[in-house]
C-alpha cells in the first residue's frame, strides 16, 4: 500500500517550499493538485516533472474514489493546495479521510499556512486560538456570525478576500465595537506584506483611505473578548440552578 502525503507548498515566497516537500514531490508517482495549471508554475520552477491530476471542490469526491485505488494498489501519491496547507480552506479532506477509512498511510508535510504565520507575528495571544475559516460573503450573514463569535475569549482568525475587506471591517466595528484589538496581516511572505495592528476603529480608517490596503491576500486575526468574571458572566436563573445544585451536594 502507498502512502498519501500531504505537502504544504509557499504562500507567495517559494522559498518557503521545505527541502521535504520538494523529495516528495519529485518522487511521488502522482500529484494531485487543486488546479493543475496553477501548481505547474510552482514545480517547472522546482523541475519537478511528476505528473498531475486535478482534484479541487467540484470532482474530490469522485477522483479520490479512484486515486485510494492507486495508492491500494501501491502508488505513492502528493496532495498539495493552490497555496498553503492542504485541507485548511482548501481540498483534501475527502481525499484523507477516504485514504484513511482505506486504511493509507497519511503523512504530513508540513510548510506555510496563512493563519499560523498571521497569528505568529499579529503579537495577539497566542496560547488559546480559534480559526473560523471565511465568514459569509454577504453582510446579513457575516453580521450573524460575528455576533455569534462577539463573546469569544480567545484570539480568533478569519480568510478575507480582498474586495471585501472594507465591508468585513465595517461590520466588525459595527458588531464588536471601536475598541477591539484587530490585526491585518496582507500579503503575507510577498513584497508588499503588510502587518498592521489597531483598534478597529482606526484600522478601518486606515484601510479606508489607502486603496492599496484593499488588494492582496489578507488574514485577519481579532483580539477576543475580554473574559469577564463568573458572577458576571451568568445569566442569574443559571446561576440561582447552580445554587440549588450545590446545596443538594454532600
Ligand atoms: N490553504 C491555505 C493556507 O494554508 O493558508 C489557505 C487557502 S484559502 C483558499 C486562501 C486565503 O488564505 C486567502 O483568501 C487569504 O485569506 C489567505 N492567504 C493565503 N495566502 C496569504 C498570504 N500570502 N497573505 C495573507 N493571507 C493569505
């Protein structure tokens, strides 16, 4: 039986492709890529000549059917991304979790992911974290899941797109207030990376007036709230059940 790995590739700076990745993709019999075109920049400038295949959101299901039959059948094969890790807003995990069920060796390569380089330099903490993948493209429905995240005491991160960058900011500072710590961190490993942190009153500001802040790709990473403490934390009808709970306690 094969193995399945999953190889992290550069999130703009090629450097960032591990010497790891680079003996895995070039000796896998197979790669199979989210769109082929794109990755087939990434391994002529490695001169990787392993073949491709496409597997993205519209066909996982189906192609990882028959690539589980290859790799039962022996074959080493690579899963890799546009950008970034494999499976963290990406494809992938159809194709792991039925090479698992198969009972195939999953291997990890790991490399760049947006969040954790985000959250590794946003000088947000860092011990607890949440990552919320992308909110809702339209504004009814972000606005709902930002009221849900309001309460969240760890640092949470949110993918943006870059045409709606200004729209999720407004609402943020609409649902969570001026003072919320929020960090911005753009174009991430690129020439133009940007990491600027401010209350988000300011940062939408800030955003506002420069239209170059507007382009690239973005994570935001968003201070959580601050942790208020029990007796003010409870709604009292939980709090007088508790009562009640804990008198009945020996
Ligand atoms: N699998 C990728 C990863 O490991 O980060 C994420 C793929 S997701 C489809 C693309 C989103 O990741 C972008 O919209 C942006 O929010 C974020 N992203 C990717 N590259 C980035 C970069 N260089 N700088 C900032 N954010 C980036």
């Amino acid at each position: 039986v094969g193995t399945l790995y999953v190889v992290a590739t550069p999130i703009g700076n090629l450097q960032d492709l591990t010497p790891r990745a680079l003996d895995v993709l070039r000796s896998v019999s197979l790669i199979a890529a989210e769109d082929t075109r794109h990755s087939a920049r990434l391994l002529q400038h490695f001169g990787i000549n392993t073949p491709t295949t496409a597997c993205h959101d519209h066909n996982e299901r189906d192609k990882s059917v028959r690539l589980v039959e290859r790799l039962l059948a022996g074959d080493d094969l690579a899963l890799i991304s546009d950008a970034g890790t494999p499976l963290i807003s990406d494809p992938g995990f159809h194709l792991v979790r039925q090479a698992r069920e198969a009972g195939v060796r999953v291997c990890p390569v790991p490399g760049a992911c947006a969040l954790i380089a985000a959250l590794s330099a946003a000088g947000l903490p860092s011990d607890r974290f949440a990552f919320e993948g992308f909110l809702p493209a339209k504004t009814q429905g972000r606005r709902q899941r930002l009221q849900a995240l309001a309460g969240e005491s760890r640092t949470w991160m949110v993918y943006e797109a870059p045409h709606r960058l200004l729209e999720c900011l407004q609402d943020m500072l609409e649902v969570l207030g001026g003072e919320r710590q929020v960090v911005l961190a753009r174009e991430l490993t690129k020439t133009f990376e940007t990491i600027k942190g401010a209350p988000l009153a300011e940062l939408v500001d800030w955003v506002a007036g420069d239209s170059d802040q507007q382009r690239g790709e973005c994570v935001l990473v968003v201070e959580g709230a601050p942790v208020r403490d029990d007796a003010e934390a409870l709604d009292p009808a939980v709090e007088r059940t508790l009562e009640v709970l804990l008198e009945e306690l020996p």
